[in-house]
C-alpha cells in the first residue's frame, strides 16, 4: 500500500480518558465496596447535595472544582453523543469544552422529561407506579409536589437510576445505571 493509499474498512475508534467522576465504578480488591461517587438520576445534579463524592470515605456534596472537571483527562470533548437507557442518545454541545457537571446535567435532563402518551406504557399503573411512588418519596422535603408533577422517564427505569459510570461504545459513549 503506497502513501496515497488510503486502509478501507472501519477504523479504531480514539482513546478518549474520561475524569474520575464519570468513569465506570467497578468493584474490585483494591477499592472501597462504595462507589466514589453518587449520583441518582433522578435528581437534579445542579442543585446541592444531588452529588456526592465518597472519594475521602465521607460522602459530602462534590466540589465545585471536580464538577467543572473537563469531561477528558486529556483533551477538549466539545461534543458527546451518549446512550441512555430506554430514550436513545443525548447530544452534549458544547464549544468552550464539556465539563463533567454538563454530562450529569444532560443525562439528568433527558429523564426529567414528563411521559408523553406515546412513552406511556399500557401497564403504567402497574409495574411503574412503585418506581414512581418510591422517587417522589425521596423528593425531600415535597414528595406531594413531585407526585403532582407527574410520572417521568426515569420512572420508566424501575428503580435502576444510580450512575455507573460512563462508557465507550463505537464513536458514542454509553451511560450505565443500576438499581441502589
């Protein structure tokens, strides 16, 4: 093949290193049975306290400084295409450089969405209904509030909302969630 040849076929995809707070937690001899951090879905991660870092073996709210972390360890991601469970992919635009607190904003705010009549499921008031109950009680202090407001995407998840981290899939990136 000479220097104007060009290889056919699907080239690899680049290595991208994502910062600690996005990375997948996996369990394993060498770290704590406790994720570093907590992050519930459903749940606004702007707000205070909605993350939290176990990086210290306290969970205290995460900083201001990790959750402006560059999303990369290495290298400016101005766009990110990440798949989400049961809605597809979110789409991160951001020209100045996504930082970590716009990931968990992004994935946050595509299952805020209230159902539309075409998400609803036949069997809503069954399977979903507990899910739903059991977030809007965890709305502290007004769970009465958050039920008015209606059912969700993320109740749709039935319980598995808790971040895993993120992970590569092909030229997009792929969230993982489990139940707590």
């Amino acid at each position: 093949m000479g220097p104007a040849t060009r290889a056919r076929g699907r080239l690899k995809e680049e290595s991208i290193s994502l910062s600690w707070p996005l990375v997948k937690y996996t369990k394993s001899s060498k770290r704590s049975r406790n994720p570093l951090l907590y992050f519930d879905v459903g749940f606004d991660p702007r707000q205070h306290n909605n993350l939290k870092d176990n990086s210290t073996g306290q969970w205290l709210a995460l900083s201001n400084a990790d959750c402006h972390l560059s999303a990369s360890t290495h290298c400016e991601l101005t766009s990110m295409v990440i798949e989400c469970p049961l809605i597809g992919p979110v789409n991160i635009d951001r020209p100045g450089g996504i930082c970590v607190l716009d990931v968990f904003s992004a994935i946050y705010d595509a299952y805020h969405v209230r159902l539309s009549s075409e998400e609803r499921p036949d069997d809503v008031d069954g399977r979903y209904e507990a899910t739903f109950r059991k977030r809007c009680e965890d709305f502290k202090p007004y769970p009465a509030a958050e039920a008015r407001r209606g059912m969700r995407r993320v109740d749709l998840l039935r319980g598995k909302r808790i971040f895993d981290g993120i992970t590569r899939e092909g030229a997009h990136w792929k969230v993982e969630l489990v139940a707590r």
